[in-house]
C-alpha cells in the first residue's frame, strides 16, 4: 500500500535549512517518493501551527522509512537539526 511521509516544520535557520532541502529532495526521490506538498498554502485548524507543511508519496511505509533511514537522507537530516523544529510521520494510505 502507498503512504504519505507528512513533515511539519518551524525553519529556525534558513541557510542551513536549505542545505537540507537541496540534499534531501535527491535522497527521497531515489526512494520512490514524489512530492504532493510543499510549502504551500494551509489552514491550521487544530494543534500547533508550523509554517512549513511537506507531503510526500511514497510507493509504501517500508520505502518510506528506508529513506528516512537512507545515508542520503541521513546526511540531509545533519543540515535540519538545530536548524528546524519538526514533527515527522507515515501513514499508509488505506484506498
């Protein structure tokens, strides 16, 4: 079953953040996952508001979490810690 990898994320430093960004596209790609969200427009309605929403489809939770477990990713990660605040999760999408 497919699954969505849905970041939520407070940019605290934007340089270093965007070395994350510029690493980490490449890293989830080469995983299969495609982005359908990117710091687009949102409506916060519930629960702590991030400014930074990312939706990513991934062809299932296991490829999902092999990315984020990835050296590729992993080495993107570095650019994000201390860089951003984020919660991050997958969830199969039951079709």
């Amino acid at each position: 079953m497919p699954a969505l990898w849905i970041a939520h994320v407070t940019v605290t430093d934007d340089e270093a953040y965007g070395k994350y960004a510029e690493l980490a596209g490449p890293a989830i790609a080469k995983h299969g996952g495609v982005f359908i969200a990117r710091a687009a427009r949102y409506v916060q309605l519930e629960g702590k508001e991030r400014p930074r929403n990312v939706v990513a489809r991934f062809p299932s939770v296991e490829a999902a979490v092999e990315c984020y477990n990835s050296p590729e990713y992993q080495k993107a990660l570095d650019h994000a810690r201390g860089a951003s605040e984020r919660e991050l999760m997958v969830v199969e999408i039951t079709e």
